[in-house]
C-alpha cells in the first residue's frame, strides 16, 4: 500500500505550508537581520565614541533595528499568505511573493529528482523542503523550484515521483477520482492503437 496515502492533496485545488512555516520565517529571518545589523552598527558606531552625536547614532541605529524587526514579522505573515502550490495531472505550479509576486510552471517532464531539505531551524519547527531538480536547470533556477513548510513530506514527494515516472498516484492519495478517470483513458488508448495496428495489417494483407 502506499506510504503517500496520508497525504491527502487534491489534485487542481491549491494547498499551502504547514502553519508553523510562518515561526520558522520569523526566526530564520530575524537571525540573520539581527546578525547583519549588529555588525553594520558596530562599523557605524565604533568611529563615532569620542564624538558629541555617539548617543544620537545608537538611537538611530537601535530605531532602525527594531523597525526592521517589526516589518519582517509583518512580512512572515503576508509570504505565508502568498504561497500557494498545485498540483495536475501534468504539472506543478507555485505562487509567492510579498512585494514581487512569482509564478512558475514545473512539467512532471522536465523533473529529474525531488530532495528532502531540513536545516536548523526547520527541525525547531518540524518541517521540511522539497528541493525540485529539473533537467538542463541551473543551480539558480533549483533554488527557485521547491516546496517550502510541509510537515510530513515523503508521502507528497512519493506522489509528485509517481506523476515523473508516469505512473498514476492512487485516489487515496490524490483525493479524487483521478486514478481511475486515467486508467479509463490508457485502457481506451490501448484499444485505438489495437484497432489502428489492426487496420493497418488488414491493408498490407490486402497489397499482397
């Protein structure tokens, strides 16, 4: 039976990311602001401890941090909102972005391999990445395809292997029909290709 059949994704509707994947924004990003920013203010404020205006930097500089701090946990909130995956019987697509919106189009076709990503602070939050290869992609284009803030991901990395295999994921796993809707139609092309194979024998024989 297969492992996928728990992760229920309904082919043609959009699913998004676990909830928690907006905390591990939120600390991902804060982390490296704060790391970022303390190292900038400490280039800023260093030369400037003789001077009268010492004080004014540290509040402009403490200002700054905490006002980029406050955006980035708005801006956790409205990427989550953005990410939205879907998945047909032909292709994958994804949505996100907060300022600049982006799309992509992925054909089961042109997958070559699908990796499990967990760094640090993904295992705090128990979530996980799907890192999309793609053939004659480059590393730039990679790092674009993945699937971001999935809790179980194995079961949905089985399904999307089966469509690049060409074989048809189960209705348990789909959550719909699909299954048998393609089954019913492979069987209905074997019968054309019979028929077609079938006629063309009956002209040879004829020539002869």
């Amino acid at each position: 039976m297969p492992a996928y059949k728990y992760y229920m994704v309904n082919l043609n509707e959009n699913f998004k990311p676990d909830k928690r994947y907006t905390g591990h924004l939120i600390v991902s990003t804060l982390a490296t602001f704060l790391l970022t920013a303390i190292a900038c203010s400490f280039w800023l404020i260093f030369p400037a401890m003789e001077e009268p205006v010492f004080f004014y930097i540290i509040y402009i500089a403490v200002g700054i941090i905490l006002a980029g701090c406050i955006w980035i946990v708005i801006w956790a909130f409205l990427y989550y909102k953005s990410v939205v995956y879907q998945l047909n019987e032909t292709e994958m697509t994804w949505k996100r972005g907060v300022l600049f919106r982006k799309t992509g189009i992925v054909p089961y076709n042109r997958i070559t391999n699908v990796d499990i990503v967990q760094g640090p602070i993904m295992r705090m939050f128990k979530i996980f990445h799907l890192k999309i290869d793609t053939a004659g992609g480059t590393s730039k284009d990679s790092s674009e395809i993945r699937i971001e803030g999935i809790e179980d991901p194995e079961p949905l990395r089985a399904m999307i292997m089966d469509f690049v295999r060409g074989h048809v994921p189960s209705p348990a796993a789909t959550g719909t029909e699909y299954g048998k809707s393609v089954k019913t139609a492979q069987a209905a092309d074997l019968q054309a290709l019979y028929e077609e194979v079938a006629a063309i024998r009956k002209i040879l024989e004829q020539k002869k």
